[in-house]
C-alpha cells in the first residue's frame, strides 16, 4: 500500500460508540460529586473501552458502501473465520496489483514521487531521536540491524536505513520490486554499511530470525493483512527485537473508522482501529509523531514507536514549600 488519495466524495462515517447521543458529558465544575456519579462515569468509559476493543466502527470501501463495523466488513471480504481461500484470495489480488506497478519511486508511491523527500526527513527526525532514546550505546562499536518490511524498490533502505543501521534485510512479496532494489542498492553503502538479506516472502508468512534486529521498520505495507494476521505478525515479530529495540509504523490514516480500497486489497485505519491491534499485539506505545510537509488530498500520515517492554513512568514531584502556598481554584 502506498500514499493513497483521501476523496471528499467519500463519506467516512463515525464512530458507533461516539456520538451526540452517548457523548461523556464534561466532569461537574463543583469541588465534589457523589460516589455515584464517579460510578456512571467508570462505567461510560468502560462501556466505550469495551466497544473500541470489539472494533465496532464504522467505514466504507472505495465504492462508497458503508459497514457498521470491522468485523462486517473482514467478513464480506474473506469470508468467516477459517475460509483460507478466500484469505488467499485476497493477498493474491493484493500483490498482483502491485505487480502491475512500475518498479520505479513514482510507481511505489502512487505518483506522488515528489514526497519522497518530506517522507524521508519526518522519518529521519523521528528515527534519530528514538535511536538516541532507546539504544543507549549508539556508536560504541554497536552493530544495528534493521529490517525494511515491505521494503518495494528499496527507496526506504537507500534513502534512511543504510546510513544508520550496519545491515538491513529487505521484505518485500513483489519479486520485480526486491529484484530492482538488489539493483539500487548494489553500489550503496559500505562493509560496514549494507543491505544483507532480501527476502521475497508476504509479510503475513515471514518470521524474523530470533534477536536479530534493533528497529523492524513497517510502512506502507500493514493495511494489506486482515486484522488476524497483522496481530500474528507482530507476535511473531517480537521475539525478533534485541533488548532495547523497537518497531517503527508509519502508515495512511483514516478520519474515522476505515477505508477499504478494493482495487489494491488494502484497509486504511484509524487511529484508534491501530492502537486497538497495538493492544492485542502486546506492544506498548513508546512514541507518536505526525508526517508533515504532504499534499492535503493524502490521507494524513503518522508513525508509531512501539515496544515490548513498558516505557517507564515519568514520576512527578512536588516541593512542599509549593503546596503550601495559595492557589487559585479553576
């Protein structure tokens, strides 16, 4: 999946858990409220939780069909849980569209080859400040691997990964694609600076090599799995970190919802319908940032940090001599 165009002609809907009829009122502004009142409001907020976590939003295809939910939607494309060749099916139409693209940056990103370089800055700017971040002894003779999935012609690996990582595997099912990054990426980098592996295997069928990677970067690539395999993905994928690594997302966002596109078998999320498979994944959100310097008639564009261990907690003190002091009441 690549940058993909945002049509207003294209009702996106709402939440079915989130509208002018069940809104959470704004807590009372007197200075207390009675135990019931706390009570109504855990149990909205726990009613809400539980409808996020079932995936009971809304959206619609490319044709303008609507769906009540996720599930609906996942049904009518492949079918009820077990229906393998209708799953098969739809990776298959997925990569041959693909397949009919010019393996070209152009081509990988829908025509809008121009973004290229916001694309690569907004991810450098993210990366560095992670890296620093996360992976503490960066340049103390440290070997960093990191793998590229749905790596297409290699523009992500060229362009960021190779400069900061020592190895980078490539992931990508579309074999004219890897072939042309094996061709950009022939006379790139160093011996202490290259591209490794290429694998040409779906993303929803590979299994990383056990402890091998730093980063596993994911972008433009997790709308083709159904939510089933993009939760098995990352399961699979966590055991594949080294301590201290991290996975970075970077994908189109839907307004609301989803998006289905059903020429290139893809599905468009929300924020929310990401976080939600980012909890059923195990992962903890480490760090979010905004894909800036992109035409409007995109989808907006975002990356996720995301990591296997909890992030710590950032206790806050207070100094007596403060608390004493007189406040104003707001």
């Amino acid at each position: 999946m690549s940058l993909s165009h945002y049509s207003p002609l294209i009702s996106i809907g709402h939440f079915h858990c989130y509208n002018h009829q069940n809104h959470i009122s704004p807590p009372s502004t007197t200075l207390a409220s009675p135990p019931y009142l706390h009570q109504r409001r855990k149990e909205k907020r726990s009613v809400i939780t539980h409808l996020f976590d079932s995936m009971e939003v809304s959206g619609v295809d490319s044709q303008g069909k609507e769906f009540n939910s996720a599930q609906e939607m996942w049904r009518e494309e492949i079918g009820e849980e077990g229906d393998e060749t209708r799953k098969t099916q739809w990776y298959k139409d997925g990569v041959s569209y693909w397949e009919g693209v010019e393996a070209s940056v152009d081509g990988v990103l829908g025509g809008y080859g121009h973004v290229n370089d916001a694309d690569i800055i907004g991810s450098e700017v993210f990366l560095k400040t992670l890296l620093q971040e996360r992976l503490v002894n960066v340049g103390a003779n440290q070997h960093l691997v990191a793998l590229d999935c749905g790596s297409g012609i290699g523009r992500i690996t060229k362009n960021l990964l190779i400069r900061y990582f020592n190895e980078v595997d490539l992931l990508e099912p579309v074999a004219q694609f890897l072939d042309t990054a094996r061709e950009n990426l022939a006379s790139m980098g160093s011996e202490t600076h290259k591209a490794t592996n290429f694998f040409c295997v779906p993303l929803q069928e590979f299994t990383p090599a056990a402890g091998r990677y730093d980063v596993i970067w994911v972008q433009w690539c997790i709308g083709h799995l159904t939510d089933d395999d993009f939760v098995s993905f990352f399961n699979r994928a966590k055991g594949c970190l080294k301590p201290g690594g991290f996975f970075v997302v970077k994908e189109n966002l839907a307004r609301k919802g989803f998006v289905l596109d059903k020429e290139d078998r893809s599905v468009t999320r929300s924020d929310p319908y990401f976080k939600q498979l980012f909890r059923r994944c195990g992962l903890h959100l480490y760090q979010t940032k905004d894909q800036k310097g992109l035409p409007e008639e995109l989808f907006a564009v975002k990356m996720y940090a995301l990591t296997v261990d909890t992030p710590p907690k950032i206790h806050k003190t207070r100094s007596r001599t403060r608390d004493n002091r007189p406040q104003i009441i707001k």
